[in-house]
C-alpha cells in the first residue's frame, strides 16, 4: 500500500487531466471532420478520405497526463483521479441532458443546434464512459508493470506501449458499443474509423513524448517521488492509496 503523503502538484495534475477528459468527450463529438489523405489509399481504399471526431486531437491528452500520474505517483494515485474522471464524466452526461430536455424559450431558436451538439445519446454517453474506464485503466496497468520491468528506464517505451494498449480497448469498446447497428455510421465502416482514431490518438502520444519527459522530469524532482507499485493493490475498485 502506497505511504500516505502529501504533494505540491498532484491536485493541479488531477485537474488538468479530468479538465481536458470532459473537454473531449463534450466538445470532440460535436464536431465530425474529414480530411483528405490519398497517400494512405494505397493501404485501403477507405483511407483516401478520413472522417474523425475531432475529439481525437485532445482525448489522448488525457492519456498523456494518466502516463504522468501512474509513472510520478503510482497506480493508486493514478486510479483514484481515473475515478474522478469517471464521476466527472457521468455528471456531465447527466446534466447536458437534463438541460437539453429543458423546454425552450417560444423566442429562443437555437433548440435544434444544441440538441446536436450536446444532446449525446445514452447509449453513445455509456459506450464512452465504459471505454474510458477500460481504456485508462489497461493504459496505467500496463505503463506500472513495464516501469519495474524496465528498471525504471526507458520511459517512452512504457508510455507510447501503454498508450498503445489502453488506446486499442478504448476504440475497441466504444465503436461497437455506440455505433454497431445504430444506423449512425454504415457498420462495414467501423473497422477503419476504429484503426484510424487508433492511430491518430497513438500518434498524439508519440508528438507529446518530449513533453512528457519535461513534466515527469519536473515533478519527479519537485515531489522528490518516483513511485514503484511493487506492492500495490491494483483492483481497480480500490480507492485507498
């Protein structure tokens, strides 16, 4: 069990990363882009021409940050501001449909606009939040195991290896939970959106790495902490440090 202590910077570090976490998954979505990619037809037809949420350009900060927590702080750490973004998440959800179903205003026109931008479905709503908890708890998993079995060294290898893995349950759960026979998206279409935000959200990870190292370096010195979970409990449902 971690030793109980406190820190200067592991509330700024939590709220950034439930921050950005509720950004992407309020504002992403909203927000389908395409863009036009023939140097990738020669792989699939289907990738001449990429359509994506634009919530792929920041999401995968989050996992920049969950790759923080765990590697400073430790999995315990790391699962409780996972909890917190969960919370987050589901009170968001809540009220954007509570204020969705709110009746507007006789003079208010713009009731049609924001049921499309926030009026998520519930079934899209839970896909994400199911993603999301498989997602970022494989991701601080794996980047904890790979930290002791590296020594401690070589830190872009556990941070783009657990991004990689967590990354891959989360576009693997979401997709056909939200999308499967919706009628939403054609579903012979799911396996590309799912590769190509697979590998948009990995390459966000790859760009950040010298980032990454600058705030790990910074805090590991500041919080005199650089955390092994060789004893640690890591039931995901354990909220005790």
């Amino acid at each position: 069990m971690a030793e109980q202590r406190s820190y200067r910077y592991y509330e700024f570090v939590m709220a950034a990363f439930v921050t950005i976490l509720i950004c992407s998954n309020l504002i992403g979505p909203a927000k389908i882009a395409q863009v036009q990619t023939p140097w990738l037809g020669w792989i699939h037809p289907g990738l001449a021409s990429i359509a994506f949420g634009a919530g792929v350009l920041f999401f995968p900060i989050s996992y920049v940050f969950g790759d923080i927590l765990t590697e400073v702080y430790g999995y315990a750490r790391a699962r409780r501001v996972i909890w917190a973004g969960f919370a987050g998440l589901g009170f968001a959800a809540f009220m954007a449909a509570v204020v969705v179903a709110l009746p507007p205003a006789p003079f208010w026109e713009n009731q049609r606009a924001y049921e499309i931008a926030f009026g998520t479905t519930w079934r899209i709503a839970a896909a994400s939040m199911i993603a999301y908890f498989c997602g970022e708890f494989a991701n601080s998993f794996v980047l904890s195991k790979m930290k002791i079995l590296t020594a401690g060294k070589w830190l872009w290898t556990r941070t783009i290896g657990s991004t990689i893995v967590g990354e891959a349950v989360d576009s693997t759960l979401f997709y056909p939970l939200a999308f499967f026979d919706s009628g939403l998206i054609p579903n012979e279409q799911l396996p590309v959106i799912m590769l190509v935000q697979f590998l948009g959200k990995v390459a966000v990870e790859v760009l950040f790495t010298p980032v990454t190292y600058k705030i790990v370096g910074v805090l590991k010195r500041a919080e005199h902490e650089d955390y092994y979970d060789r004893r640690t409990n890591f039931n995901p449902f354990a909220l005790k440090v």
